[in-house]
C-alpha cells in the first residue's frame, strides 16, 4: 500500500527489521511490483530441480488431505513399502552407546491439542509459548533434560492443520516439522481427549508410521474430559489408529501436569525396545512354533518356505527372512509372523519391520 512517492520514504523505517531487500509495492496502482517480480526470480530455482506436476505446476511439499482412508492391507502389500526401508547390510548395525543413550523425542498433534503446555510440563519450566490462539508455535523448540542416565531431548513442533487452511508461513513450519521427524527416534503423538477425533488426526499418525518411528500416545486435557468413558475413547483410538497398535496410550493433563511424570519412564521402556536384538535362534524358534500353528500357504501350486529368519538392524528392529520365494509371502501372513513375534518379546511402542529375500541376497 505504497501508493505514492511520500509514503515510499516510510519504507525506510523497516530496514530495522534488519533485512536486505524491502519493496514498497502498490497492489492496486501495480507500483514498483516488477522489481519484486524480478528480484523473486532471480531466486527461483531452476525447473529441472522442482517436481513438476502435469500442468507444469510446482508440486509443494505438504501433508495431502486426502478424505479416504488407509488401505491397511493393500499399504502392506506393497513392495515398494518394503524394499524402501532396507539397507544393504548383512550385519546389526552399529550405534555407540552414547548414541543410543540420547533419546530424540517429537511432539507432534494438529494445533491447540496442548504440545507447549505438555513440552512445558515435561521440562518443568516455561519453555514454550502457550496460546489458546491456534498456531503460535512456528519454529520447532527443542530442550533436554537428563533423566536415569539418559540424554532425553524433547522437540515441540508447528500443530499441523488441513491442508486447505495452511496459511503462509505455516507451510514451512510444517515442512521443518516433516524434516525433523527424519532424525527422531520417537513420537509422543498428542490428541484432545476432550474433542472428538478427526481425519486429520490419522494423517498427523500417518507420519509416524512412514517413518518408523516408536510412538506413545497421548490423550491430553483429561481434567476436561468425560473420564468416565476411558475404555470407550480408548477402543476409539485402537480403531482409528490400527497401524498404531504397538503404540501404548496414556490419558494426562498438561495444564494441571496429571501422569505426566509416568511418560519418562514410558519413554525409557519404547526406547529399550526400539533398540532390543534378538538372537537369530530365539527369532526361528517362533518361526517354526508359527508355521507349525498356521501353515505357509502356496502360491499357484508351488511350496513356499522359510529357510530361516535373522534380525540385522535396531531402531526399528528388522527382520530378514529367508525363503525360496520371497514374493510368496503374503502380507497376511507377514503380519501374522509380526503378532506372534510381538507375543514373544516386548516390542511395545515400537514398529517391528520383516522384509522377505532370497538366499543370498543383501538384508
């Protein structure tokens, strides 16, 4: 709203801002607009470095609000989930201890669920700013704390919204919180149990699960809620969240700091599991007790068959199983191997990851 000469000396009082580049611009008078233009293209990036959409668009990187569900059975069925999240080890990799003794701890939810007030509780001090204003939380905050020899870093992230009401700055927000969850370990994925749960609720926990990331649940504002239907609200989340049902569920109050003290030692107990290895005699002692129980079934005629079965990686745990027709594995019956190796070990708040091969192929 530079609209004249007189005005355009005001721009001046903005340089205390301490950036470089400011325009006084006139929408309505088109105004000095072409030197704006000019000096946002200098900076484009070039088109072969952005994903173009078939309308020669720039495709932007934002959480989809798609209205369908998840397709659980049809998500494990695809090859492309799997081979994505294996290396080319043969071996566990390794982690010194100083690494596996610092827990990377996100706090993620749609906005106003109360992730400030919760990061405020759980380092016992004013932190993070807490606003019944939806997003006022931007840049992610992150703060350490030391709790039984463990080196716990808790981040409090940007609340997400749908995608039709990300405004401006928020899109990026949303995009460092996307990048944050690449280098976390955990999740505390924090819902209002004081609101119905929404579609956008499952798309925040959908995140989680693309990233194989252990996970606690957390159902926030307990002292508003009806608490007297735990068990109902509880069947609700499973229900909701079926491919989060490593996860455990704790009902707290950040405000007035209700259980919160319980989440640490949760926290601890996902972690160990997170990184637990089991011996490859302990994983084919359940394989062929689970075999036994419910048979491979074939596939066009031929017999499929596990030779054996090796973990070669932590943070999620991951298994290799070696069969002589690795696309014979059916994806029921994967999931059928995961519960009864689930039954087996402890492996709560934690993804437990299969992937079938062939001998002689890398994990």
């Amino acid at each position: 709203k530079i609209d004249n000469d007189k005005m355009q000396e005001k721009t001046w009082d903005y340089y205390e801002f301490g950036t470089d580049d400011i325009f006084g611009i006139s929408i309505s008078h088109n105004r000095h607009v072409n030197a704006l233009l000019n000096w946002i293209n200098e900076r484009l990036p070039k088109e072969d470095s952005v994903t173009l959409n078939e309308a020669g668009k720039v495709v932007e990187e934002v959480v989809e609000d798609n209205s369908d569900e998840t397709n659980n059975e049809e998500y494990f069925a695809n090859e492309e989930y799997e081979d994505d999240i294996f290396d080319e080890n043969d071996t566990i990799k390794h982690y010194d201890e100083e690494e596996l003794d610092h827990i990377r701890v996100a706090i993620i939810g749609r906005v106003n669920v109360g992730k400030s007030s919760l990061l405020n509780a759980l380092i016992k001090e004013d932190r993070a700013v807490v606003s019944s204003v939806a997003g006022t939380t931007i840049d992610p905050i992150d703060e350490s704390i030391e709790y039984e020899n463990k080196k716990i870093t808790f981040v409090d992230t940007a609340g997400i919204r749908k995608r039709g009401k990300i405004l401006g700055i928020e899109k990026y927000a949303l995009m460092r919180t996307e990048k944050m969850l690449e280098s976390a370990d955990m999740v505390l994925l924090v819902l209002d149990a004081s609101e119905e749960l929404s579609e956008l609720d499952e798309k925040i926990a959908g995140l989680i699960d693309s990233n194989r990331l252990s996970c606690m649940i957390i159902l926030n504002k307990w002292d508003i809620s009806n608490q007297d239907e735990y068990e109902k609200l509880v069947k609700h989340v499973r229900d909701k969240f079926k491919f989060l049902a490593y996860a455990p569920i704790l009902s707290i109050s950040a405000q007035t700091h209700l259980r919160v003290h319980k989440i640490y030692d949760t926290i601890l107990k996902i972690n160990e599991n997170y990184a637990k290895r089991i011996p490859t005699s302990k994983i084919n002692e359940i394989l062929d007790f689970a075999q036994r129980r419910h048979q491979l079934p074939s596939m066009n005629g031929q017999v499929i068959r596990i030779f054996y079965g090796t973990q070669y990686d932590i943070r999620p745990p991951r298994i290799a199983l070696i069969l002589n027709k690795p696309q014979g594995l059916h994806f029921t019956y994967r999931r059928y191997l995961v519960n009864k190796l689930r039954e087996a070990f402890d492996f709560e708040g934690t993804p437990l990851l299969i992937k079938a091969k062939k001998r002689g192929e890398s994990y």
